[in-house]
C-alpha cells in the first residue's frame, strides 16, 4: 500500500507542468521564510539567555502561565 501512495506522488511530480513546479518552489520558499527567518527575528530563545536552570525557567513558564 506505501509503495502505491508514493509511486503515486513521484508519478504525479515527474508529470507535472511548469506551472506545478514553479508553484511547488513558492510554496517551500514561503514555508523556509515563516520556519527559519521568522524563528530568528521574532521567537528568539529568552528563556536561555535570563536564566541559567531548567527549574528556573520552569518557574518562570508556570508564573506566566498562572498569572
């Protein structure tokens, strides 16, 4: 049953027209920009830089949390 599913996509993707690759290469752009250059800008790791303890950082999660 795997072998037909991916058979079927590597089918689907040798046949597909210019179109379908110039849109399959948008989509994987966008997707780089939101997981890796959002994650540098906007999410950036505070919890390891403020406090040295993984129980530090917990309590600091858990208050924020509570409040």
């Amino acid at each position: 049953m795997f072998k037909r599913i991916i058979k079927f996509y590597i089918d689907g993707f040798r046949s597909m027209a210019s179109w379908g690759r110039t849109l399959w290469i948008i989509i994987l752009v966008k997707l780089f920009i939101l997981f890796f250059i959002f994650k540098l800008i906007f999410f950036k790791d505070t919890l390891n830089t403020r406090f040295d303890t993984d129980s530090e950082r917990a309590e600091h999660v858990i208050d924020q949390i509570t409040k």
